[in-house]
C-alpha cells in the first residue's frame, strides 16, 4: 500500500518547492495537488499581479473561468515537474477557504501526508509560516511538512 500525498499548490515559488521535495523523497507515493481558488481573493489565489480594474468583475462566471485558466498553467506545470521524476499525479481544483479546503481535502480523502510550502505569495516574510500554512498545521488530521 502507498503513501498518499497531497500537496496544495498556489504558484509561489515555494508550493512548486514543496512539489519537488515530495516527488524526490517519496517516489513510490500517489500525489494529488491541489488548487484553490479563493472567491473572497480577488487576485485568483494565483501569485501574478492582477489589475482588478482590467480583469472580469471578481466573483463573476468571467472571473471563475479566469481563475480555472491560471489554475490550468499551474497544474501543467505541476504535471512537467512530475514528469521530470517519472512519476504521474492527479489534480484538484476546489474553491473556498484555502485552509479549510486542505484540511477537510486530507480527512475526506485518506490523504497520508500534506507537503507544502512555508509561505504562499511573500516567501521573504519574517513571520514564520503564512496563514494558510499555520492553519493547515494546526488542524489538519494527518503529517503537514512545510518547505521553506
């Protein structure tokens, strides 16, 4: 039986640093990673610089469909990494409350292990994990290694 591995990625730099150091050091695991878009972000839950006043109207099925796109790039990008260690991974793309997302995601689908980066869009903090990434560690029912 394998190791199944969830790693939720938001397209910082760190999330695909995550990707990377669960695909090196668990080669024989399942991986799924996971997208959220947050409807309460205007910014797509994606690291890109986003002029609000030149995308579609946050919350709009324009916006969604936008969101879905940018989630697209992330997960072929996630895919390439993959293919880079010879392994294949399943892709999720949830909206809602990142945290919450992540947690219940691990306890509704035997997740084993949760491998994510420190930080989301500012990985040059001071504070030492992000919100998203204290809460996932403090309430996910299952091992959280985060990569700094």
């Amino acid at each position: 039986m394998s190791t199944y591995i969830l790693v939720p990625m938001d397209g910082a730099p760190l999330s695909k640093k995550a990707l990377e150091v669960a695909l090196s050091e668990h080669d024989d695991a399942e991986f799924t990673v996971l997208h959220v878009i947050d409807p309460a972000d205007p910014g797509y839950s994606y690291p890109i610089d986003v002029d609000v006043t030149r995308e579609p109207l946050h919350g709009s099925e324009a916006w969604y469909e936008r969101a879905e796109e940018l989630a697209d790039e992330l997960f072929d990008d996630a895919r390439e990494t993959a293919d880079d260690y010879g392994v294949d991974l399943e892709t999720e793309l949830v909206a809602g409350s990142p945290a919450r997302v992540i947690v219940d995601y691990a306890a509704d689908h035997d997740v084993d292990h949760i491998i994510m980066g420190s930080h989301g869009r500012d990985e040059k903090s001071r504070i030492l994990l992000g919100s998203v990434t204290e809460t996932v560690a403090f309430r996910s029912p299952v091992r959280v290694t985060l990569v700094r």
